[in-house]
C-alpha cells in the first residue's frame, strides 16, 4: 500500500491540471497514490484524467461521478485513499517538489496525527505574509491549546490542503451529504472534528504549497450563499471553540471565533453593498442582522472591540440598521482601491 494518500479533485480546470499532476508525479518522494476525483466535469478535465491514468497505471486512480461540488468530490476520494497519510491538492494548485520529503520525515521523527505546512500564492513558493508559528514546532496535550487557538483566531489556517493526517485519525468514511452545495467553508467544517481528535500536531515553517488565487474567491466575488454556508461551517466551530474554552481556560478561544466571525460578516456585507440593488442590499442586511450567528457573535463586545476599525464601523453600523454607513465604506474602499490600481 501506498504510504500517501493525494486526492485531487477536478472540475473544469483544463487550464491547470496538468501543471498540478506534474507536481505530484515530480515528488521526489516517490510512495504515493493519486486519486483523480472528476465531479462531472465539461471540459476536457475528465479526458486529461484518463490519460494521466493510462501513463501512471500503478499511480494514479480514478473517480467519475456526477457534478457534486468540492466537498463531495474530496469524500469520495478520502473514502478509497488506501495511504497512511492521506492529503488533498486542489487541481489548479501545485506542491513544491520536495513536500512529500519534508512531510514524511516529520511524521517518522514526531509521529503526529497532523502535519501542517504553508502554502503562497507564488509560484516560486514564497511565503506572503507572516508564519503562523515561529520556526517548526510539535504540539502535545500540554500545548494543544495553542495551535487550538490559531484555528480560531485566523481564517487563514482553515485550509484542508495545507495539512496531511494520519490515517489513525482521519474520519474517511464520514458522511457528509447532508452539506452538499456547500461551497464556502467547506475546508473548515472537516478539519475542526480531526483538530478536536488529534493528540499531536507537528507544523513546518516551508511553504509545500502553490495556492492559485481564484477570481471567484470571496474577495473577489460577492454571493448571498456565502453568509448560509458562513452559518454551517462556522458554527461547527462555535461548538468545538465552547468545548475548548472550558477544557483550557485563559485562552479566549471562543471571543476569537466571534472576532473572525464579524471580520467576515463585514467583508460579506461591504461586497453586497458594492454589488446588490438598493432593495436587495436591504433585504441582506435584516436576514444577517435577525440571524442568530450575528447576534451572539456581536453580543460578544470583547470581539468587537477587537476589530480593525473599518470592519469595526461596518459591523456597528449593521447592528443599528445603518446600511447607508456600510454603503459609504464600501465605496470609499473601492475608491482608494481603484486608485491605488491605476
């Protein structure tokens, strides 16, 4: 059996999936499977995936199933992944060619239940931005409640690609069909269970992997189905976070979860204003404002004062029903955005 399990799942991405495989058949580690997921893919996705496979009979496998979503596709790759690890590259992205080396020398020295590693948005796998932890580190139950804290704190480690589980731990046969459609947080929603589980964690400083920034991305993209799938995913986190606050009191995890929660909420409700009719911005603004989601995490002053003061104004301003504040923050943000492109 193959020590590394890697799912990719493919929808539509012609353009990319080449260059991914060819990351991964590059490994320099070389004991691993990949397991092509097509979710009912229109373009010529499912095609390339067939001829990766008759190139790499002994590595590579397949999956054809109907148009799923994301979610969907990578369950149904995690449910025949035979690898002791097992991990999941999105199709557009790559890994840096020495990850599987630098991941599995840390699971044979520090035999942890998770190992998790940094990804960028440049090709040349640098790092944007600031680490999330210093140097690597490995985490006991004496210092769960750190890396615990991190997942809460910071929307930045709720990737699903940016860590590789061991199989001892990993929920693979979980059912998940009650979250299909689920498009925005998905990452979340599976990896929270696995962090409350695990015993022991490992992280590398390195970024392993290429993450290809996506037009449709929230920040990019307003949908009104973000703030519903907001609620799903992050409210699986609000239970786990409750749990752990009582488990390792002092460290705020629960006041950090509401922190992001609003810091996310702000951003959704700046974009609707920049991209919705006056009535339908309207309509957002009572759904987010009735929404229990929004009421205990506001409730939560600690939270808000911890806000960065823009999203602080807007998240206020949607608490009082001051929609027209939201509305000039967003077209000033715009403004200064458009000036600093040109």
């Amino acid at each position: 059996m193959p020590l590394f399990s890697i799912i990719v799942p493919v929808y539509n991405v012609e353009r990319y999936l080449r260059e991914c495989v060819d990351s991964l058949l590059s490994q320099t580690f070389k004991d691993f499977e990949i397991i092509l997921v097509n979710d009912g893919s229109t373009d010529s996705s499912g095609m390339l995936c067939r001829q990766f496979q008759i190139g790499y009979p002994d590595i590579i496998r397949i999956i054809e199933q109907e148009n799923r979503g994301l979610l969907m596709a990578r369950r149904a790759g995690f449910a025949i992944a035979r690898g002791d690890i097992i991990m999941t590259v999105d199709s557009d992205d790559k890994l840096r060619n020495n990850a599987l080396e630098r991941i599995h020398k840390v699971f044979q020295h520090h035999h942890p239940d998770i190992v998790c590693f940094e990804g960028g948005r440049d090709e040349h796998f640098t790092l944007n931005g600031s680490p999330m932890f210093d140097g690597e580190r490995v985490f006991f139950s004496g210092n769960k409640a750190e890396i615990l804290s991190r997942l809460c704190d910071t929307y930045r480690f709720n990737s699903i690609w940016s860590k590789a589980f061991s199989r001892r731990i990993f929920d693979a046969y979980n059912r998940y069909e009650q979250y299909e459609g689920l498009s925005f947080g998905e990452d979340l929603l599976q990896i929270v269970g696995l962090f409350d589980k695990a015993e022991s964690f490992a992280y590398i400083p390195d970024v392993l992997y290429f993450y290809r920034p996506n037009p449709d991305s929230l920040v990019q993209k307003f949908n009104p189905k973000n703030y519903e799938d907001l609620m799903i995913s992050r409210g699986a986190l609000i239970r786990y976070a409750s749990q752990w606050e009582s488990r390792y009191p002092g460290h705020y995890m629960l006041t950090h979860v509401y922190m992001v929660n609003l810091w996310i909420t702000g951003l959704l409700l700046q974009l609707a204003a920049g991209s919705m009719s006056h009535r339908d911005f309207v309509a957002f603004c009572v759904h987010v404002r009735g929404s229990e989601f929004f009421r205990d995490s506001y409730c939560c002053k600690r939270a808000v004062k911890l806000l960065r003061p823009d999203i602080r104004i807007v998240v206020i301003s949607e608490r009082y029903g001051l929609g027209v504040f939201i509305r000039a923050m967003s077209s000033l943000k715009n403004l200064l955005l458009g000036r600093v492109r040109s």
